[in-house]
C-alpha cells in the first residue's frame, strides 16, 4: 500500500529512526486497531473516519 509521506505537526516527517510513535507502542498502550486506523486517516487528512485499512484502497 503507498500513501503520502505522513508528516508530524512540525512538518517532519514520521520515522522510528527519527523516534516517532509505532503502530506497536500504540497497541501496547491499549489503542485498537480501529482507533489507529481512525489516527492515520487524520494524519493523511481524509475527510470521513478511517476504520480499516482496505477503505485506502
């Protein structure tokens, strides 16, 4: 799946080498899928939740 670069609010760009926050630590500390699915669809700027990774596509 290719989506656009995903950026922090500073404009950087999110990277674990860079100490960005992984979709693994997110589910260690209780987040669902659903929940980080709905995150990444804010962070690429869709207008309507994300619940499922197939709604990219």
């Amino acid at each position: 799946m290719h989506h656009p670069l995903l950026l922090d609010a500073g404009g950087c760009k999110l990277s674990k080498s860079a100490g960005a926050t992984s979709v693994h630590y997110l589910r260690k500390q209780g987040k669902s899928r659903s929940e980080i699915y709905r995150m990444i669809g804010e962070w690429i700027g869709l207008e309507k939740p994300l619940n499922h990774w197939e709604e990219l596509v």
